[in-house]
C-alpha cells in the first residue's frame, strides 16, 4: 500500500468565484505551484513571509491579502514557487507552523488572478473576520460588523478628544 502524501492531497477549500468549471479548477489545483495561506496576523510582514516560506524552495512571488476599501494587510497572502515540488515541500512543512504567535493554514490555489488580493468582506477585509464576536488583537481586534453592531458610532464614543463639535 502506497504511503498517503497530504502535500499533494487537496484540501476543502475551493474559491467560490473561480472563473471556469469544476473539473478545471480540479485540475489547476492539482498542477498548481499557488498556495493559500490563511490565518495570518494583520501585522505580519511580507519579508516574514519570505523567511519562513523562502526555507521550502524558491519563492516566485508573494502576493499580501489587503482590505479592499483601507488597502491594509487583513491576514492572508498567496505563495508563488516556481516549482510544484518546492510548493509540496511547503505544504508538507508550514501547515500548522506559528508565524507571529498565530497558527497558519496553508492550501492549495489554482492560480492568483488580479483582484483576489483583496478581502471580499462588506468591510472590505475578510469574510470570517466579519461577524467574530472574540476579541483577537493579531486580527483587528473584534470583528468589524460585530463592534459596529455593539458601538454604532464607531470612533466617537471611543475618542478621547473634544468630540465631533470640537471644544466648547
């Protein structure tokens, strides 16, 4: 019996916008030297990310996940190797490693596309940051629809300065 190799295994995941059938993102999947990564802190670095991926083969390029209206990190980034062997080598090393005191995901990409850069979230970051009722200061703090939900004037009630009237 061959011995499973959960780097060339593909994951759950799958990008819901993909633009193309099923069987063709499958496929990209499989020939795919793009890797997802995920659970990132939004301070962590782009150079971070080329220190530690960078000990898995030679990194193409990195492409740093960014709030859509802030265009601020919002804890992704996709991992270009040249090659799917120094992309299976990253997969089998780096799931689940602790970068910048968080635990990171890596999964398999099709292929990054112009635009998917950017977080898909109403806020403009990510959609699972959206809702979180946790407090977890490496992602922002509480997350963006709920802390609107639980202070609706945002900023204000949480300044310390003159208010928006400025001083009396």
């Amino acid at each position: 019996m061959p011995i499973r190799d959960p780097a060339k295994e593909l994951g759950a995941y799958r990008d819901q916008h993909y633009k193309g059938s099923r069987t063709d993102q499958e496929r990209n999947l499989l020939e795919s030297t793009t890797l997802y990564v995920g659970n990132l802190s939004f301070y962590t670095t782009e150079e971070q990310i080329y220190e530690l991926f960078g000990k898995c083969g030679d990194i193409k390029r990195i492409i740093m996940g960014l709030d859509k209206m802030q265009r601020t990190p919002c804890g992704f980034c996709f991992v270009e190797y040249y090659t799917r062997g120094d992309a299976e080598n990253c997969m089998r090393y780096t799931t689940g490693t602790r970068l910048d005191d968080r635990i990171i995901r890596c999964d398999w990409d099709a292929g990054f596309k112009e635009g998917r850069q950017y977080g898909r979230g109403k806020s403009g970051g990510q959609v699972r940051d959206e809702y979180r009722k946790d407090y977890d200061a490496g992602r922002g703090g509480y997350g963006k629809i709920t802390a609107k939900q639980y202070n609706p004037l945002g900023p204000m009630l949480m300044s310390k300065g003159p208010g928006p009237s400025g001083p009396r």
